[in-house]
C-alpha cells in the first residue's frame, strides 16, 4: 500500500501545483514492478487514476507539459523487407513499431508519423495506428527488380510532441532497412543473334555443328536462366539440347539439300517462350578443304600466367586422304621483340653475375647516369621495355674513360656483346679498338666487321722474342651481315681464340701472323663503334648498326654454361605431351625454342602434339606485343610424294601489357644528431628506417551480375608483390662531397656476401647488382655519413632513388635532411652563478619530439633542427637570468626570515610569464633543509625516472640542477634546492 499511497501523493501534486514537474510521478512509479508486485484490483485501479491523470495534463500551463514529453520513440536497429515488383506494400520483419515510454499519455506517447532518409528512394512510411506505433512500408513508385534489386536506407519515428500543435516533437534513432525486390516473370527470352549460319562438310556425323544461345532478362535466376530449346521446323535431320548445341541426326548430302533452314525457339524455366524464334542457316559442303581448323589467329597472354595453350582444338583436315607422313613446322617470330626476343633488361654486369660469371667484369656500353655518363650523347631505343640498345649510324662513337678496363695480352679475357650489323657494307666497321692516343696509329686490338667477316685484331706487347705470332683471327659469317640480333662472346687466351655466335662456337678459318709492337710510352685510347687515329687525332672506320651488353673481363674466360644462360630466351615454344598423346611423333626444337618440327604417321597423335604446343614467358614483366606464329605442313602419301597442299597458318601472340609496379621508398625524411657522431668513427646512418615495397593496382570486376548493368563500375584494388632491384642511387644535394672531410661508407664484407656492389663519385654511391628489396634494404641500412670536419656544418640533404630492369621501373624520390647539433661546453660556463641547461642529458639521452620531424629509434639522440636551437638558446638564457635574480632574492628573504623566526611570515616571488611559475618558500630553515635533503633527493630521483619518459624538458632541467648541485657552491646547491617552478608548458 506504501507504492500506492507514494503514487498518489505524486499525482496529487499535480492537481495542486501547476509548475509540477514530472519527475516528482517517475520518482516512484520506477520502483513498482506492475506486472509482479500488484494486484489485478491495483493495477485496474492505477489504470483508471492514469487516464484521469492523463486527462488533466492535457489543461496544466504550456510550460509544465514541455516537461512531459521525455522521451524519444524506439526503433528496432535493423529491418528486412520484401516486395514483389507489381506490389507496393512491403512485408518486413520485424514489423515496423515504434514505442515510447510516454505512453499511454497522449501526443508524447503517440507515434505522429515516420520519416525516411536517403537519396533516390523510391519508398515511404506511413503510420497505422498512434497509439501503438505500428506503421508500414510503401512504395511510392512501380518497382523493377532488372534495374534493382535491393533498396537500403533508414527511417526514424517521432512522437507527436506536447500537444495538438506538434511542438517539442522529439524523433528516434535512426533504424537501417533493408528491402529485397522480388522477380515476377515479365519477359521472355531474347536470343543474341537475329540469326545464326554454319557451314558442314556432307558425309560426316557432328557432335556439334553450332550453338544457338538466348538470354532472359529476368533479374532472379528462376526466370532468367533458359531451361530448353526447341526446333520448331519439323521433319529435318538436326537436333538441339538444352544446352543450344545443334547437331545432325544423320549423314548429310549436299545433292539431296544444299541448305537447311531451321526455326529455334527458347524457354525459360519459367516456361515462357522465346518473344521471336531465330532463323538458323545450315550450309552443306560438298567436297572437302585440306588444312588446319579450330584455330584462332589471335591468341591473347597474360604475364604471370605460366604456359599458354596455343592450339587446343587444332586438327588436321586430310580429307581422308591415304597419309603416310606429316612434317609441322611451328614458327615464333620474336627478332623485332628486344635483341631478338624477350630477356631480361638488367645490366649487363648484372646479367653475367645472375649466369654464375666471375666478378671482374667491365661495361662498355652502361645506361647512362652518374659517373656512367660516356654513353649520354648515343641514340638508344627510347624506352625500357626491352634492353638499352644502342645505335650508331657511321658517324658517332663513344670514348671509354680511362681506368674502366685494362687488358694484358699475356693473360686470358673475354669480349661479350649483342650486335645487329646495319646494311652490306666493304669498309671495315669497328666495334672496339684501343689505339694509340697520340703520335701514331698503332691499333694494340680491336673487334670489327669487313663484309660478311669478322675480325679480332690482337698485336702482342714488345718482348724479347721478336718474331711472328699470331695477330688476326677471321671468321666468316652470315649472322654477321644479316641484319638480325646476335650474340658474339670472344674467349681469348693466346694463341688461341675461340668465337661463340649465339651460343654455338666458331674457329677462325684464317689466322694471320705478325710482329708485336715496337716500345713506346704513348698512351692508349678505347673506343666503342670506331677507332682513334692518334697520329690524325681523328675517327675512322665508324661502325653502322645496333649494340648492346659490350663488355670486358680481363684475367679468365667465360664458361659455355655462362655464355648459353646470357643467350638463353625468356619467352619461346613448349611442348609437353602426356603419356596418352603424341605417341609416335618425333619432336626437334632449336636452341632459342622459337621453332618447334613435329614429325609422325599418325594424324590423330600429331592433332594430340598440336594441341599441347604452349606459349611461354618467364619474365616477371615481360615486354608487351605481338609475337607473330607460323605452321606450314608438308603431308606425303603412301608413294613418298606430296599429294596434299595445306595452306600455311599464320597468326599471333598477343602479349598483354603486365601491371607496372610502383616502388614506393618511405621512412625518416628529417633527423638530427650530434656534432660528434658525425666526426665518429661509425658516423651517421643515413636511413635506419627505410622502408622498400612494391606495389600494382589491380582492376576488380563487380560481383554477381555487375556486367549486365552497365552503372556499375570496376574497382581498383592495389596489392604488394615482391620482386628484385638491381640499382640504387644516393645523391648528394647542393655542394658536392669533399673527400678530405666527409664520405659515405658501408661494411663492405656485407656487400660482398650480398654481391651488390658499389661505386662511389663526388656526386654520391651507387649500389648495383640483382638482389630482393629485403637485401637492399638491409645495405642501406648500413649506408653511414661521416664528417670530420662539422665546426662549420649546419645540415647535409641526400636523395635515394632505386629502379629495376635497368630503369624500366623507377622508385619514388626519397630525401633525407640531415642536421647537425652543435653544443657547447659546459666547462666554458663555469663563471657563471647557474650553468645553462643543455639540451641533451649526459645520463639518460632522451630525445625531444619536434612537430613535424620524426626520430629513428636506434639513435636516441635529442633532435632539435638548427633555426629551433637558436630560439631555445635565447630563452634558456633568458630562463637562467631569471633564476638568478631568483636566487638573489630568495636569500635576503630567508636573511629577514631568521632574524625574525617567531613572527613566520610567508614571502612569496612571481613573475608574469606565460611558460613559467616560480614558487619561492622563505619559511625553510637551513635546518629543516639538511634533515630532509636525502628524501628530497630520492624524489627527485624518481621524478627524473618518470619525466624521462613523457617530459623531455623536465628530466634536461633536473638534469641541469643535478650539475650545478654537484659540481658547484654547496650554498648555491642549497639556494637552488628552494627554488621551484613549473615548467610544463615550455615549448621548445
């Protein structure tokens, strides 16, 4: 009876009062539990009091009823609904209710109306009932499932606020819907073509001739999918399944028919027919055609895919013919694809150390870039799809610098290059020559081409022996004058000299002897595509063609295994047949695998062989375009002799364009450290944070059905890949490096277990060679500046750049700025009453966080750029003469303190500064201070601990203190030990 009577006192008060509150009714209503604790009279009773109640607010003042309305109405957080197409009242799940704890008072506790958000929603809500919330869904548009198939969007309930005007309406969270629009069979299948023709030879029995094929509109799979097709013209010889393959039921005859013309409908599943019927025109052959079908002339391949089928449903047409032979014969055409096909693009250097060459091997013809800058003013191919070609056209050549290559005849070496010789000429053409630099035109050797010949010119060096020995080998070659791409390693080791062209060698069919060269001191000059006259200082015998790849390697020849790998394609034919298939068939390949001879008796087991024939690039990134196929047949019948012609097939190869990797090069771009690490023998590390990856955007094709509909649009998805480097350059910005004071340096035995080397200018280093992001990562890790000379030195800049394929794939532009600090010594301030505090702690080496610079962990150096330090100079100045006016006046206040100890009064010092508080407590006896110096100290101890770690510049003042109390005047120690402020809104 207590709740009761607490309900009425509460109910009472609002008869009574007119600015009542509310709140007074809720304060106990909350604690009785009406569905429990009262009785079927008591809750009949409340009820009835509840109305009466309900009833009488409706006439209290306007101000008392705003406070009635307390409550928002309640939504479920998600619905789900469905619709049919040719509907509009929408079935959702859970019912659309919305509630309100106001109820059952009116207007705040009904449900006025319903709100719906979004764009372009074809939908609206519309309340059915006040009282209890219920409400439903609408459409306010005819609804089609094949524009869309589902609506999302959200929907809020607002109650109808304090009273018939609508004021103080207070609206719900916002619920999401979620509505699903069902498929009604409204159209009928449509067939792609408006007709479809074939052509059959008479006499034979297809499995399938052709295929009709229809396609329903519906959006749902129940109405869209075509279930049957049907012939519609009776009595012909053809059938159709279900899936649209037509095919005869018997042997056709072009005398009886030359022509069948056929009526196709289709159902769908939901047995609607086809709205039109398609024609379909079978023409009968009557004789039989030799050659190849089933093939298509264009074959398309993706990088990255491994081995392409070519022909996988190729078969040889020999119009029953008596056949006793088959000769096929498969051509790749890849001579206008790089230096005659597709191989990878790195360096030359590169490239002899990925074959397993001894290092010592010498570029004559590098990209050019850096101190490799020789080549800068030749005619290249103009791009880095394929390899850095180099063109000369009779007029140009290029010096090698001194010092790039060194040659001993006594000793072996070996001259490597790629050469595409221009038209016949009969004047010689060198390739390379080292001649006399000046006063004579002795040639010491040179490589050149005269006609269709190749000559190696090496003169011995003078000796003791003054007699003949073999000076000219001659090599005559159609390769040499053919105009294509080949590859000439030259192994020399006197007197022997022994030529490979594309791998396969060549002894000189003439040797000519001569005497070795008279003593003299004149210098010698190489040159590539001509030959010094020093005796002239002019050019001659210019070279007309294409090079690439010239390389040097004093002291050992190159293995055959080497010079097959440098060869070798990266692209060509493949053919593996399975146990089943090709039985029979004798198979020959030539060495660059873009020719492939198939040889047999059984028809059926060469069609077997043909249809394995695949297409292979094993390049990463291969070069992109058309590689053009070739297979021309020779078929002998049983007297030996052709009795079949079969037309040549040609077609191509389609290599699609890869991904472009983006090599994306990230970490600390701004730092600073101190005077002394840069003078250190260890010295800086420039990146200690670098970051290398890389990555390729990828096109992602819309789910479902997304390419019916074309509002739908592709998505790009980018996706990290792994792949190797084979060239990183540092560059120094603005003044060159000095070498008598600075330097870049790296552990050079970690280079040597990489096998990435490095060459070192004036301008920076350059690390070469083929090896994973991860291992270029890891060196220049490593990469220190050191500077032995900084008094002078505010900040050094350095650029990082890293490519791959010889520059096909070019990173981003990484800079760092490197500061150095400058600090002074604390021994200079010693006549100073308080030392100024130092921006690096001795002890802990915490370091400062500036905005907009970041710290590399593995250095934990303070960091403070070189325009901050002055700023900070100045007002560390200004901070320590402030202290030491401090100091002054904290002294005579305890002077007057202990001449006045009974009176006790409290003297307090402050300063107006915004960064700074000084709290000054003259009532401290030298006493009290000796007794409570040691616990002092330990909390001193610990607060140094903590602001290590989150305040920089508290642990640097404490640090400061910690000096002067140690290392100064006792008195001072203890003057300061007075002296406290609060620091904890400097900026630095």
């Amino acid at each position: 009876m207590t709740r009761f009577l607490c309900f009425h006192r509460a109910a009472y008060s609002y008869f009574s009062l007119a600015t009542a509150h509310l709140s007074q009714l809720s304060i106990c209503l909350p604690q009785v539990d009406f569905q429990k604790q009262l009785t079927a009279s008591e809750e009949e009773f409340l009820r009835t009091y509840a109305g009466v109640v309900n009833s009488q607010l409706s006439q209290l003042p306007q101000h008392s009823i705003d406070q009635v309305n307390k409550h928002k109405p309640w939504l479920e957080p998600t619905y789900h609904g469905l619709v049919t197409e040719s509907d509009s009242t929408v079935l959702l799940d859970p019912p659309l209710i919305a509630l309100d704890k106001d109820a059952p008072l009116r207007f705040a506790g009904e449900i006025c109306g319903f709100k719906v958000h979004g764009q372009n929603v074809p939908f609206d809500a519309v309340v059915v009932d006040k009282s209890t919330g219920e409400g439903v869904i609408r459409s306010t548009e005819k609804l089609d499932c094949e524009l869309q198939k589902d609506y999302t969007f959200t929907i809020q309930a607002y109650d109808c606020g304090r009273g018939p005007d609508g004021a103080n309406v207070k609206k719900s969270h916002k619920a999401t819907v979620h509505i699903q629009v069902n498929d009604v069979n409204e159209y009928a299948p449509v067939f792609k073509e408006k007709s479809y023709k074939a052509t059959v030879v008479e006499g034979k029995q297809y499995d399938s001739i052709l295929r009709v094929e229809a396609v329903d509109a519906d959006c749902s799979p129940q109405f869209s999918q075509i279930c049957s097709y049907e012939i519609v013209t009776p009595d012909v010889p053809f059938t159709v399944d279900k899936d649209g393959y037509i095919k005869n039921t018997e042997k056709l005859n072009y005398a009886k028919e030359h022509q069948y013309k056929l009526t196709v409908t289709a159902y769908d599943c939901g047995k609607k027919r086809a709205a039109e019927d398609v024609l379909v025109k079978i023409s009968i052959k009557p004789t039989c055609t030799p050659g190849w079908q089933g093939w298509n002339n264009r074959v398309e391949y993706e990088p990255g895919t491994g081995a392409l089928t070519l022909f996988p449903n190729v078969h040889l047409e020999t119009c029953d013919e008596p056949v006793a032979s088959v000769q096929v014969v498969v051509e790749l055409e890849t001579s206008h694809i790089g230096k005659g096909c597709d191989r990878d693009t790195y360096s030359e250097k590169s490239l002899h150390r990925l074959c397993g060459a001894a290092s010592g091997t010498a570029e004559l013809l590098p990209s050019p870039g850096g101190s490799w800058n020789w080549t800068i003013g030749l005619p290249t191919d103009n791009g880095h799809d394929s390899d850095q070609v180099f063109e000369f056209n009779g007029t140009q050549a290029v010096r090698v610098p001194d010092g790039i290559v060194s040659v001993n005849p006594k000793e072996p070496f070996t001259v490597s290059v790629w050469m595409r010789h221009g038209p016949f000429g009969k004047k010689k053409e060198t390739i390379l020559c080292s001649s006399d630099k000046t006063e004579m035109n002795r040639h010491h050797y040179s490589f050149y081409v005269h006609g269709c010949r190749l000559v190696f010119l090496l003169r011995q060096d003078p000796s003791e022996e003054k007699k003949y020995k073999p000076a000219e080998f001659h090599w005559k070659l159609s390769q040499v004058c053919d105009e294509e791409w080949h590859h000439y390693v030259l192994n020399v080791e006197i007197p022997s000299v022994t030529l490979y062209v594309d791998g396969v060698p060549h002894e000189p069919f003439s040797v000519t002897e001569d005497y070795p060269l008279h003593p003299s001191k004149i210098e010698t000059q190489l040159v590539v595509g001509a030959c010094w006259q020093g005796g002239d200082l002019r050019m001659t015998q210019f070279f007309r063609g294409n090079l690439a790849g010239l390389t040097i390697r004093s002291g050992k020849l190159t293995d055959k295994k080497v010079i097959d790998c440098l060869y070798t394609c990266k692209e060509g034919l493949d053919l593996h047949t399975p146990e089943d298939s090709g039985r029979g068939v004798k198979i020959q390949a030539n060495p660059s695998q873009s020719m492939l001879t198939l040889e047999g008796e059984d028809v059926g087991e060469l069609d077997k062989a043909m249809q394995h024939i695949s297409y292979l690039n094993s390049r990463q990134f291969p070069t992109p375009g058309i590689r053009r196929l070739k297979i021309t047949s020779t078929v002998k019948c049983s007297n030996e002799a052709t009795c079949i012609s079969v037309p040549a097939v040609d077609g191509y190869v389609m290599v699609l364009q890869p991904e472009e990797p983006k090599i994306s090069l990230s970490g600390i771009h701004h730092f600073a450290r101190a005077a002394s690490e840069f003078e250190s023998s260890e010295g800086v590390f420039l990146f200690p944070e670098l970051r290398i990856i890389s990555t390729i955007t990828r096109e992602v094709e819309p789910e479902g059905e997304g390419d019916e509909d074309p509002t739908v649009q592709e998505s790009l998805v980018s996706e990290e890949i792994v792949h190797d480097l084979d060239t990183c350059e540092v560059t120094v910005e603005g003044e060159e490096l000095n070498g008598e004071q600075e330097s870049l340096e790296v552990d050079a035995a970690r280079l040597q277990q990489k096998g990435i080397e490095m060459s070192s200018s004036d301008v920076g280093v350059v690390f070469t060679g083929v090896d994973t992001m991860a291992s270029y990562e890891e060196i220049l890790h490593l990469l220190r500046y050191r500077n032995w000379h900084t008094r002078s030195l505010l900040d050094r800049k350095f650029k990082l750049v890293c490519s791959e394929l010889n520059g096909r794939y070019v990173s981003n532009e990484f800079q760092v700025e490197v500061n150095v600090i400058h600090t002074a010594n604390p021994m200079e301030h010693a006549s100073h009453i308080a030392a100024q505090p130092q921006f690096v702690h001795p002890e802990h080496r915490s370091f400062i966080d500036l905005s907009g610079h970041n710290l590399a962990n593995p250095h934990p150096f303070a960091v403070v750029p070189s325009t901050a330090t002055v700023v900070i100079v100045v007002c560390v100045s200004f901070l320590v003469f402030m202290i030491i006016l401090g100091v002054f006046r904290i002294r005579a206040a305890h002077q007057r303190t202990m001449r006045d100890q009974d009176t006790g009064k409290e003297n307090e010092m402050d300063w107006d500064d915004s960064a700074l508080t000084i709290t000054v407590n003259p009532m401290e006896t030298y006493e009290d201070q000796h007794s409570s110096e040691e616990e002092e100290e330990e909390e001193e101890e610990e607060s140094e601990d903590g602001d290590e770690e989150d305040d920089i510049t508290s642990a640097e003042s404490e640090s400061s203190e910690e000096d002067e109390g140690e290392h100064g005047d006792p008195q001072t120690a203890n003057r300061q030990q007075q002296l406290e402020w609060d620091d904890s809104t400097l900026s630095y």
